[in-house]
C-alpha cells in the first residue's frame, strides 16, 4: 500500500510541474512520500541494489544494550523489535536502503520534470524527513526515540541566486526553522511570532544561526514525558523520573558515552537542565496527559468499547 501511495504522489507531482499554468503565477507543491519506512517493503530491482552479504551491521560495543538508559530499555520491550538474528537484521537494513534509493529516483525524476519546466533557476527546492530510523543500532528500530538514527534528519536546500553552492552548514538547526523559512521565501508579511528562525538569512551570510534544537516526546513506549535539547556540540536528553542524559556529539557520534554522571560535565548538564525546563514543564505536561488519558478511557467505557 505504501509503494502505491508513492507511486501515485510521483505522478501527481510531475503532472502538477508540467502543466502550463505553472509558468503564469508563483506556487507551491509539497509531495509527500512515506519511503523511506517500514514495512520496509520495495520493488525488487531496489531490493537487488543491495545484497546481503554486503549490508553493515549496526555498531554495538560489547555490554552496550544490557547498559542502556532506562528509557531504551522499556522502548525496545514494549516495540518488541529487539534481539533479531543477523540474518534478519541485514534484511531489514536491505530494505530501507533499498526504499532510500526507490525515493531518491522519484525525487531525481521530480528534478528532471522541474528543469524541463525551465523554472529549476527560479524555484527554492527543499528535501528533508520528518524522522530517521533507527535501523537495529542501540538494538533499536523504527523512531520515538533521541538517538541522531532517528532525531536526526536530512535538510538540503537549493535557490539559485539566493543560497550559495555546495554550502554545508554544521550547525544545528530544527525542522520548526522551516514555517519561518517559507514564509521568508515567499515573501509574506510578518505573522504572529513563530518558535522557529528562517534559515535563509544565515545562509545567505547575514546573522548566525541558532545552533540548538529542542524536541520532545510524549507517546507510546514512554512512561512519562521526554525531550531533548542540542546545542552545539552537546546533546541533553531528559526523562520524567529517569537520570538525564549528556553526550558530546563532536566525540561520540555513536552516543556510547553518556556524560551526565561525569562531575566534569556537571556544569554543562546543569546549565542545560536549567535551559530545557525554563521552557519546558514535563510535571505539567503529564498531569494532562494522564488527565486526558482518564477522560477518554471514561468515554470509551460510557460508549461500551472497553
């Protein structure tokens, strides 16, 4: 069902670009594909891309899963996608690589229709994910968690005469940076003030960016609210009830270290904490939630569905 959702997204899409009346007024077209995900299931020629004898492994030091934070350890229970063979786990890799690729060919045909077009020198294209996919690394899969394999997403923008060529930026910046990122770019006026910043002026060298990103979880396989907020070069995760979290992401791409209880660190978690829940009330925000949970357990009840 998926593949067809995707398929169909694409013809739309090049349908959409290459109609006439795209080149009589500005618009927007946002196509939305569920590929890269599971059920990580692709056409064979993309399977074919990628044997299994050549697909990597996650990377899991010896000891690393019966150490990990209590938070991963109720998520991978409750999933219950944990301790697979390595046959499974490469077919599993396999096949969201192969659904990387299966998409990137949509997007690359999506492109060719765009330049065909004649307005690829006018036209702001952006590409980015809203999760990633934890792919059996930490001994986890699927998302929900603040690991980079599924915090982390991709972010590529391209607007000739307006963002530079082959820039890289190594900064952090968060998805909720795009509202005000589009807004800027199609020229509208001030709205009421947003939570994110428009990339577009740092790109184009006016201002820095913020460097930070704050993200929050509050559903299944958690038992109370999470978030998590970056900056620079340190990540801080946060669990109602549980010991924080602290990695240095300039040193341990892999999140293997965690720094929170290393009494050199102790300013840096401080400091943090303290920023996180200036902005941020996990007490709060689970009295709502259980809250909300009873009422509707109580409706549910009334309506006779439990």
């Amino acid at each position: 069902t998926e593949i067809e959702v995707d398929d169909e997204v694409e013809r739309q899409a090049l349908a959409f670009l290459r109609d006439p009346a795209r080149r009589e007024k500005p618009w927007v077209l946002n196509a939305s594909f569920i590929a890269p995900h599971f059920p990580l299931v692709a056409p064979q020629r993309f399977w074919d891309m990628y044997p299994l004898e050549s697909i990597d492994l996650p990377e899991i030091p010896d000891g690393h899963l019966e150490t990990l934070h209590p938070v991963y350890q109720r998520m991978r229970a409750m999933f219950g996608c944990a301790d697979y063979p390595e046959e499974l786990v490469r077919r599993a890799r396999a096949g969201y690589y192969a659904l990387i690729s299966y998409v990137d060919e949509k997007i690359g045909r999506l492109l060719d229709a765009l330049g065909e077009s004649g307005q690829a020198d006018n036209t702001l294209v952006i590409h980015f994910s809203d999760h990633g996919d934890m792919n059996g690394e930490h001994g986890m899969w699927r998302k929900s968690n603040f690991y980079d394999a599924s915090a982390r997403v991709p972010l590529q923008m391209v607007w000739p005469g307006h963002i530079p060529e082959g820039m890289r930026v190594g900064e952090v910046v968060s998805l909720v940076d795009m509202v005000a990122s589009f807004l800027e770019a199609s020229g509208a006026p001030d709205v009421a003030p947003l939570d994110g910043h428009s990339l577009l002026g740092p790109l184009r060298g006016e201002g820095a960016f913020r460097d930070e990103a704050f993200s929050e979880y509050l559903a299944h396989g958690v038992q109370g609210p999470m978030a998590m907020l970056r900056r620079g070069r340190y990540k801080f995760n946060y669990s109602l009830g549980d010991r924080p979290e602290l990695y240095d992401m300039e040193s341990d791409g892999g999140e293997f270290c965690d720094l929170a209880a290393d009494s050199s660190y102790a300013h840096i978690v401080e400091e943090m904490q303290t920023a996180l829940l200036a902005q941020w009330d996990p007490v709060a925000i689970d009295l709502q939630v259980r809250q909300s949970q009873r009422e509707r357990l109580l409706i549910e009840q009334a309506h006779g569905l439990r």
